[in-house]
C-alpha cells in the first residue's frame, strides 16, 4: 500500500484539470481525497445524499450506511459542478489514463485506491485518531482501518510526545 505526497495530490489533480476528456474525474478524486471515499461511493453520489454538510454513502463495500462531514466549499464544488455538467458518469477510466500521464506510479492495482489511503495516511500522520478513522472509512474492524495506519510510521514518535515522562520536572527523573 502507498500514499501520495502533497506534491504528488497537486500534481494529479492539476493533470486532472488540464488533460481529463471527462469533467467528472476531477472531482469525484477530489472527493476521494477529502474523505477517504472508495471511487465507487464518490462517483455514485446523487443529490439526495447530501444532508447538511455531509456526505451520505449507502451500499458501500461493508454494506453500512455512513455519513460523513464535508466542508461546505465542497458541498458547493459537488452542487455546482451537477448544474452544470450533470450527475458523475463512470470515469475511472479516464481517471487511470491521467494517472499513467503524471510521474505518480502506484503499486498495481491500487489506481483509485491510492487516493484512500492518501486520506488516511494524512489523517494519521496529522494527528486523527484511528477510531475516527475507522468510522470515517466504514470499516466493520479496526483491524481493517489497522491497515492504512502503517502507511504513517511517523505517528510513532507520538510514543514520545505524549508520553506521561515527556516534560516531568528534572526531580522527578532518575
């Protein structure tokens, strides 16, 4: 499993921008990133599946419902872009094809899939809990969600930071 790197997000969402044959491909990666959606839920959203600020994902892979908050500027990209374009076609296709145009190469099989773990991966290394995680992600396990926290082994040094050791007075050190 791999992530991308916050240049590596610019650089396929600019290529998205600049080379998709589709409109679609752009924002439902978007969406992807911003939520850790698999691209099948973010492409299958309709308009009825926004409640509020929320995202409501409904035969997802787990076969749960979850719903999951948005910023409102992404309720809007998501509310205009149907308006003027209509509801998400499928569009993975174009999606892998502008892939292979960046210099991003992901393990194989993991096309779309990247832009999950890239959620995860920056929402642990950020500091998110990983029972948040699990539930923004619709896991059943956390053994699952266990998975994508490997991906940030920098969230390790939290064993030093938030340590009860860390900052005692000199006195109380041996």
């Amino acid at each position: 499993m791999a992530y991308l790197t916050k240049p590596q997000i610019t650089e396929l969402l600019d290529a998205l921008k600049a080379r998709s044959t589709s409109p679609h491909p752009a924002l439902v990666a978007r969406i992807c990133l911003a939520i850790g959606a698999r691209w099948g839920e973010a492409q299958a959203l309709r308009p009825d599946r926004i409640r509020g600020n929320a995202l409501v994902f409904a035969n997802t892979k787990s076969k749960r419902v979850r719903m999951v908050p948005v910023t409102a500027e992404l309720v809007a990209m998501i509310q205009g872009h149907w308006k003027q374009h209509g509801p998400f076609t499928n569009c993975i296709g174009v999606f892998r094809q502008v892939l292979l145009s960046t210099t991003i190469n992901p393990p194989r099989g993991q096309a779309s899939h990247i832009l999950r773990h890239t959620f995860a991966a920056h929402f642990i290394m950020g500091g998110g809990h990983i029972v948040t995680l699990k539930e923004i992600l619709g896991h059943a396990s956390l053994n699952m969600t266990m998975r994508y926290a490997h991906l940030a082994p920098e969230h390790l040094n939290d064993a030093i930071r938030l340590s009860p050791l860390t900052d005692l007075p000199t006195t109380a050190r041996p």
